[in-house]
C-alpha cells in the first residue's frame, strides 16, 4: 500500500483525520489578526466587542499587557517568565468587563511558540510558531 492509498483509506475512515501528507504549518487561528510581533512582543487586533489593540511586551525582564494603550497587567520577571496572564477588560472597552487571558508557551531559547488569548470563555486568539 503506499502513502496515497493510505491517505485515502484514512479519509474513508475519518474525513477529519491528520495525515502525514498534511504539511507542518505554521499558523494564527482566530477571531483576531497579528499586527506586529517579535521575540517577546505581539500586537493583535481583536474584533470583538467593537475591536481593539492588544499588546504584550515581554523585554527587558518585564512583562506588559496592555488594551488600547492602558496598561492592565505587569510584573517585574527576573527569574521566571509567566505563561499564564490574565487582567480584567475596562468598561470602556467591554461593558461586561469579561476576563482575558494569555497563555504562551515558549521553546528552550525563550522564543514563543504558542500565544493565545482568551476573552471570558472564547478563544479569540491562536498562534503557533
């Protein structure tokens, strides 16, 4: 049997199903778009209640996260850097004022590999690297 014939017998088991022919992509998933980002910095553009910019900045031993310019979340990170940060959304921005939530996920030279961004209970936002 070779690698076609496999990959069609696994679409007649699952439609759904990963192959080994699917390429190793990397990709941003979400209700969000990524406006900048590098080592330790991402900006995203989240579109929903009525859009606005979201920032982390990770440098120089501080980590940051900021919604439209207003600083909602920091901690000074000289030993660990944190994977998981969450903030309260202002009334200004969200008149429910739902939760956020960032989780990364870096590799061993301190790149990220995986960002998202939650807000309430919704995934708005995916990356993997």
């Amino acid at each position: 049997m070779n690698q076609s014939d496999l990959s069609k017998s696994m679409e007649q088991i699952n439609p759904f199903a990963v192959t080994n022919l699917s390429p190793g992509e990397r990709g941003v998933f979400g209700e969000a778009t990524r406006l900048r980002s590098n080592f330790l910095y991402r900006v995203i553009r989240l579109g929903n209640p009525e859009g606005f910019y979201l920032v982390y900045d990770g440098w120089w031993f501080r980590q940051k996260v900021f919604v439209n310019g207003e600083l909602l979340w920091s901690k000074v990170s000289w030993r660990t850097i944190e994977r998981k940060v969450e903030f309260q959304l202002p009334g200004n921005i969200d008149p429910e004022q739902r939760s956020g939530r960032i989780e990364i996920h870096f590799n061993r030279g301190l790149m990220i590999r995986r960002f998202r961004v939650w807000l309430g209970d919704n995934l708005c936002y995916d990356e993997i690297n």
